[in-house]
C-alpha cells in the first residue's frame, strides 16, 4: 500500500441539508389549484411534472402564485 495514503484524513460528515416542509395553509391553497390544472386540458404526465416541480419551489417557501410564476418563465 502507498504510502500517501496514511496521510489521507477520515472523511468528514457534510452537514445535512434541512428539507423544508410544506405548511399546511401551502398544501390546503396548492390542493386548490389541482381542478383548475385539469382544466387546462394538461395531460397525466405534464400534471405530474408541474406539480412536481411546484412542491419543490413551495418547499423552499414560495407561494403557488410566485412558484407558478417561476415555473412558466
């Protein structure tokens, strides 16, 4: 075995991530868009994507309105 590798240091644990949660004053206002997206004549999988990618930006503390914002740009 090299030598080099004695002066490897152990990894470090990387500080995690806190994964915000959605509130429920978000679920109850995002669970109130789901009519108006089937509406819009969206199919199954582009429903998922959208709503998909609306929890995420809700996650970090958007609106619906400013994650949909973000989303159609």
């Amino acid at each position: 075995m090299p030598s080099h590798y004695d002066d490897e240091k152990p990894m470090e644990e990387k500080p995690k991530k806190s994964t915000g949660k959605m509130s429920d004053k978000q679920k109850a206002d995002f669970s109130k868009t789901k009519p108006k997206m089937e509406k819009g004549g969206r199919s199954k999988s582009e429903m998922k994507s959208h709503r998909m990618k609306m929890m995420v930006r809700m996650r970090k503390g958007m609106s619906v309105n400013k994650a949909h914002k973000d989303i159609s740009k």
